[in-house]
C-alpha cells in the first residue's frame, strides 16, 4: 500500500516540482501536442466524410433528375405525342403519310 505522505506529495504539487518530473516537462508538452494535432485531424477527417458523402447524395440526385427530364422530353417530342398536342390546340395541320419522293436531275 503506498504511504499516506507519498500520495499526499502529488496532491499538494511537491511531487510535481521534483527535479525529475521537471525534465520530463517538454516531453509531456511534447505528447500532449501531438494529442491535440491527432484529435485535432480526426475530426477533420470526419467532416471530410461528410462533405464528401453529402456530395455523394448531391450528385445522386441530380443523376435522377437529369433521367426524368431527359425521358420526359424523349416522350414529348415523338411524333405521336406532337401529333395529339396539336389536335387538341385545334391546329389543321396533318401528318404527311405520302413518303419523300427523292427527284434526280
């Protein structure tokens, strides 16, 4: 069991300003820097996992809307699909059943 005046000299400080612990000071400073700077990049590392995942969703989203607007201007421009906007807006003009007839000269 460690003695009663022993324990009592780390908590008043007396241990603390021994000549041995005092060497070790930049040490100490040393390691506590290099906790910070590692605690300090992981967070930094973990917001980075978010941008990035964030713009993961981004890109992922836009992909889907790009689809769905390409394939709704793929179905408003057949030729069907002109055809039935025009008759209902009581246009006269018909589709042209006859094909081109290719003239040479």
């Amino acid at each position: 069991m460690a003695d009663a005046h022993d324990i009592q000299s780390w908590l008043n400080g007396d241990r603390l300003r021994s000549k041995k612990i005092r060497e070790l000071y930049p040490l100490i400073g040393l390691i506590v820097g290099l906790l910070f700077l590692y605690i300090l990049i992981g967070y930094q590392s973990v917001k980075q996992q978010h941008r990035l995942t964030d713009t993961k969703k981004e890109m992922l989203d836009a992909k889907f809307r790009y689809m769905t607007v390409s394939a709704q201007l793929t179905n408003t421009t057949r030729q069907s699909q002109i055809l039935e906007a025009l008759q209902a807006n009581g246009s006269e003009l018909k589709e042209n059943r006859v094909p081109p007839v290719k003239i040479y000269e």
